[in-house]
C-alpha cells in the first residue's frame, strides 16, 4: 500500500489546525501552522465559502490525515463501524485508535504515529510475546505490547521518546510501565479518550449520501 511521502505540515496547513504529525516540532514555535494560518498553495490566503459537502469532505480528510489512513482503508473501517452496535461515529474513531501504529504514539513509544508505524514495520514491537509487522493491527483489551528482543536501538530511541514526551498525558485505556516498556490495553477507548478536533457525526452524514 503507498503512503504520502510529502511534506506533513503541509497537510496541517490544509486543514487549518495542528494534527501532530511531525512529532516533537508540532509542541515547539517552528510548527508551521503557528507561523502561517492559512492553507498552502497560491490561493491559499483568499477567502472560500465551504457548502454543507465541502464542511464534511474536510472533516474526512482531516481524520484520514491524523490516522495516516487512504480512501479504501477508511472507507473499509467505516463499513466495519456501520455493522457493530453502537454510534457509528464512535466505532469509526475507536477503530482507529486501535491500531497499532496509533496505540504505539499514544503510549509515547512514538514522537508521531509516523513513527510508530516505522517501528512496527521495522518489526521493533511485540504483542503478546509475539512480533507484529502491521501498523493497521487492531489491539484489543488485555493485550500487553512490548519491545521486541534484539531491537535495542529501538529500546534507546522509545528511551528517549519517553523522556521528551514525560508531560504528555497516557489515554486511561493504556496502562503503560515505562521502565520495562510495555503498555497493557485496559479497555477499549472511549469519545472522550481521544481528544481530537474531529467531528465525527459529519463524516457519518458524508458517506450516508
């Protein structure tokens, strides 16, 4: 599957707000976003009047961008999130907060789920003893993630990830050991687990058309 492999804040511009995908920059004053508020580009800074679609494409695209998630693998989520009981809205977003990429981020294993998805890829992290390469794994409750054996140079990197990020608070749903390293999943995560500017009920209206 691609990737975007372009410059990030870029995409943080677009939507008008911090979506934290360059990690540690995101908290500092070079964050772009605090230096120019307007969107990229040529016509960036003219005014747009959004129409009612135009205000629900943007919130999708503003999800898909935070999760680092395309078209067919959000789409798909939102399928899966239609069928399980409960507010549509709510199982897209606990969805995608349980991937593992994401789980590694909120944790402060990883300064943006970016690089919780490299340390996954890199076959860096394990769950349940065991080592996951994909970054869309969905964790579930009483799975414990670790460290795999013979990454040390991740074990330094997370070392360190740890210390920056020491104020950053840990969703309720994680029960994190930073000496050993390893996060047990609690719970599954709830709406006000998750903190992010996103209005979910206008994606559900968006793909309800």
């Amino acid at each position: 599957m691609g990737r975007y492999v372009g410059p990030v804040c870029r995409l943080c511009r677009r939507e008008g707000i911090k979506l934290f995908l360059k990690g540690q920059k995101c908290y500092t004053v070079k964050c772009p976003v605090e230096k120019r508020t307007y969107a990229p580009g040529q016509h960036g800074q003219g005014r747009v009047k959004l129409s009612d679609y135009g205000i629900q494409l943007r919130e999708k695209q503003k999800a898909k961008r935070i999760y680092s998630v395309f078209e067919r693998q959000f789409a798909r989520y939102f399928k899966i999130a239609q069928k399980t009981k409960g507010v549509t809205g709510q199982m897209l977003l606990q969805q995608l907060e349980r991937r593992l990429d994401n789980v590694l981020h909120r944790m402060n294993f990883a300064a943006s789920r970016a690089e919780g998805r490299q340390l996954v890829r890199h076959r860096g992290v394990t769950v349940n003893g065991r080592r996951v390469d994909v970054p869309s794994y969905l964790v579930k409750v009483g799975d414990t993630i670790g460290v795999a054996k013979g990454a040390e140079g991740w074990a330094k990197r997370i070392k360190v990830t740890l210390e920056q990020t020491k104020d950053r608070p840990v969703p309720a749903w994680l029960q994190v050991d930073p000496a050993q390293q390893t996060t047990k999943i609690v719970r599954l995560p709830q709406r006000d687990d998750i903190g992010l500017p996103l209005q979910e009920q206008l994606i559900v209206e968006l793909y309800s058309k």
